[in-house]
C-alpha cells in the first residue's frame, strides 16, 4: 500500500467537502476540511463556505460549529461582520467586528457610520457605551485619541458640573482636546 501525497489528500477532502456542501450539508463540508494539515488551506476554505452559507442574521448551527467542531467563533463573527456592514447595519457588523476581535474595523464602523448619528441625535450613552467596548483595545487604533477617543473626552466635559475645582481640570482636558483637533 502506497503513501498518500498531502496534495492527493488535500484534493480528496477538498472534493467531498465540495460534494457535501452542493448537497446543502455546509457543516459537514467544515467537519471534512478540518482534517486538512494545512492550516492556511483550511481556514481560507472554510471560511469559503462560511461566507456561501451563513447571513449576517445566522444563529442556527453557531453553536454546532463553535462548540462541536471546535471552529474559532471569530472566523463566524467575521463573515457576520462583513455580512452586516454590506447589508448596512452597522449596529450588528460593529458588534460582529468587536467579537471577531477585528478592533481596528470596528472602530471604523463606529466613527464611519454610527457617531455622527448618534451625536446629533444627541444619543451620548450609546456613544459612551460602544466607545467603552473599545476603549480597553485602543492601543490597537491608531487614530483612536482624534476620533473616538476625542469623544469620550467631551462626553467627559458635559458630565462635569462646574465648579472652581473642576475648572482647573477642565481647562487641562480642553486643552488636550484642542491639541488633538
């Protein structure tokens, strides 16, 4: 009995798990790629079948592919972020962003499509809320202090009351925010 080449498995799993899927068995056609050595080869092609298979709304199997087969729920959370923000819900791909741990992006969907919004809809606690998520991964953004970072640091200057010990440190703060502008 002969060895089998790694190019000769790839193309027998590569193959049924094409079979399984065109059958509308998607998970199964995940469960055969798994068994691929190449990690690279196996996330790009299930993350194929994942953008063929699942909406942005997709909770049916999450758990199955999460839980059972040990698949990174980021890589689910990604195609749901991508999902969301073609279908312009930007609520959703920000949150999907965050949980794919995609920070960078998510911040952009925040400061791109929700904080003007939201500003002039003068919603200040849905925008400290969703800056607060990224605020402890804001080392990752690079433009974190003059965008989202210089929000919260005016929603910091409505909170204060005004009185002659805050006023110093108010000063300091709008001092900082005008450097940033």
């Amino acid at each position: 009995m002969g060895v089998i080449e790694a190019s000769e498995k790839n193309q027998f799993y590569t193959s049924f798990s094409n079979q399984l899927e065109e059958l509308g068995h998607f998970e199964w056609a995940i469960f055969v790629l798994l068994h691929l050595e190449d990690n690279l080869l196996k996330k790009n092609l299930v993350m194929g079948i994942l953008e063929r298979n699942i909406s942005a709304d997709f909770d049916d199997k999450v758990k199955f592919l999460v839980k059972d087969m040990k698949i990174p729920s980021q890589w689910i959370h990604m195609v749901k972020a991508q999902k969301s923000l073609y279908n312009k819900m930007y609520f959703e791909a920000f949150n999907n962003f965050m949980l794919a741990e995609e920070y960078v992006t998510a911040n952009q969907v925040f400061v791109d499509h929700l904080l003007a919004n939201l500003f002039i809809n003068e919603d200040f606690n849905v925008i400290r809320c969703l800056a607060e998520k990224l605020k402890p991964v804001s080392g990752y953004i690079s433009c974190w202090n003059n965008e989202a970072g210089l929000f919260v640091d005016y929603l910091d200057l409505l909170e204060h009351s005004i009185s002659s010990d805050v006023m110093v440190k108010l000063q300091m703060k709008l001092s900082s925010i005008c450097e940033k502008i």
